[in-house]
C-alpha cells in the first residue's frame, strides 16, 4: 500500500509539473495558432538558471523569482521580434522557425554552460521527509512541488475566467477576429500570452532541476509528452491541459513502476484511443 500511494503522489506530482509546460503550450497555440517547438527549450533555459543562480547564491529560492522574469522578457522579446510575422504564415514555416530555435538554443547553452550534466541541490528546509500514513514518508520537496503547481493552477483558472484580461484571452482563443472589433489591441494580448506561456516553462524548469538534474535537450522528452498532454486534454483548453497532464501523470508513473515491459507506450496508446474516440480531446469545450 505504501508503495501504490508513493507512486500516485509521483503521478499526481509529475503531472501537475508537466501542466505548467503543457498549459503554457496549449495556451499559445489556442490564442495565436503557433506550433512552437521551442516549448522544450524554454524548459530546459529555466532548468539551466536554476542551476546557476543555485550555484551562485547557494539557495534555490533566488532561481524561482529569475526563471520567472527571465521567462517573461524572453517570451515577449521572442512575440515581437520573431513570432508576431508568423501568425498568419503556413504551419511549416512555425515549425521550420522553432526548430531553428532549437538548434540556437541548443547551441548557446553548450557554449555558455558546456556539455555536462549537473545538479542542483534540494532546499535544506525541504531537503527531509514527511510522514503520510502510517509509517510510510514521502520527500518534502516533491510535496512542495506538488503544492505549488496547484496554487499556479488556481491563479491561472480564476485569471483566465474571472479577469478581464482573462475575458480578453479567451477571446483572442475562440473569437481573435472580434478582438480587435473591440477595439482591444491583439498585438498586446498575444504579447500577454506568449511572454506567460515562456514563464510558465522556465519556472517549471527551475522546479524540476532537483528532480531531474540539468542536462543536454532536456527538454526534448518533456516537449514531447507535453504534446500528449495537449492533444489528450483538447488543444486550447487549460482546463483540459489540467486533467490531461493529470492522467498522463498517473499512466506514466504507474506504467512504469507496475507495467514496465509497457511503460514506454502506456501514453501512446491512450493518446491513440482518445484520436480515435475524441479527436478534439477528453476535456474540450464543445
């Protein structure tokens, strides 16, 4: 028993941080149509500036507040110069743009930082564990991680359903051509959500650094399943990007710990059953 429930709080973990990068991703392409490829890097940048700061300041709280800024002007400075001439081009001309992104952030990280894997150390107060049920202990941190993800998540539906600028969003996402009707200025809002969506991975990059250690495309594996995600939970939909990320979290975990002879097509297949039984996703709005 104590097994089982240290793997669902993995699931329930892992998939509450692969719904920081999933949301973020799911966000972008519903409000402004652009695949982006580079969601992964974005998460490995944050990873790399927890390791960083960490190194630099010797404490990880000091990474969490960089990762977000740095993701913020990084979003927006990616929007304006990059991204805003590739609204309205071919899906090919996205893809081909991300990946070059890719490759140059690839590229910048291995002259900066080297080639190395590195690790970042646990915060001292978390670095314990704590009681769950009966004798059974479970790693404060991963708790921590857990709790967060969750108050993101919170500030994110009651941002996105009960503010304005959250009116605006899901606006821009199911209606852009009234956007502008309204005379809101688009160009700001897809600005907006870009600049949090880029956010939202390097802060879940800095979070992840002391579970995963920092690597080399590192990113790559969470782009991928964050892909899962979207498609399993409706592109667009933050709400299905939360239930979504949540049972991909589950399946993988449990895949791996009691099916590991499957663990590495536990989520294919379900993406494959959720194509072929709802295309636009289990928690899309109809």
């Amino acid at each position: 028993m104590s097994g089982l429930v240290a793997q669902i709080l993995n699931g329930v973990q892992y998939g509450l941080l692969l719904f920081l990068i999933s949301s973020g991703l799911t966000l972008i392409f519903g409000v402004m149509g652009v695949i982006n490829l580079a969601h992964g890097s974005l998460f490995m940048i944050g990873a790399y500036v927890a390791f960083v700061v960490t190194g630099a300041t010797g404490s990880l709280w000091w990474s969490l507040p960089v990762a977000i800024l740095a993701g913020l002007a990084l979003g927006a400075a990616l929007e304006r110069a990059l991204f805003r001439h590739f609204y309205h081009r071919e899906h090919l001309d996205q893809v081909l743009l991300t990946f070059a992104l890719i490759l140059l952030f690839e590229e910048g990280r291995s002259m900066l930082l080297g080639n190395d894997f590195h690790s970042v150390a646990v915060p001292a107060a978390l670095d314990v564990s704590v009681p769950v049920i009966g004798g059974f202990s479970y790693s404060a941190y991963r708790l921590a991680v857990l709790v967060a993800c969750l108050l993101i998540a919170g500030a994110m539906f009651l941002a996105i359903e009960r503010t304005r600028v959250g009116s605006a969003i899901r606006a821009a996402a199911e209606k852009p051509e009234m956007v502008n009707l309204l005379g809101l200025d688009a160009r700001r809002i897809h600005m907006l959500v870009f600049a949090v969506g880029t956010a939202l991975a390097t802060l879940a990059g800095a979070l992840a650094a002391p579970l995963h250690s920092v690597y080399p495309n590192m990113g790559n594996g969470f782009l991928i399943i964050s892909f899962v995600v979207v498609v399993v939970g409706g592109v667009g939909s933050v709400a299905g990007a939360f239930w979504g990320a949540l049972l991909i979290g589950l399946v993988d975990t449990l895949a791996k710990a009691y099916l590991p002879f499957a663990s590495g097509l536990a989520v294919y297949v379900l993406m494959a059953a959720v194509l072929l039984w709802r295309p636009t996703g289990l928690f899309a709005r109809a």
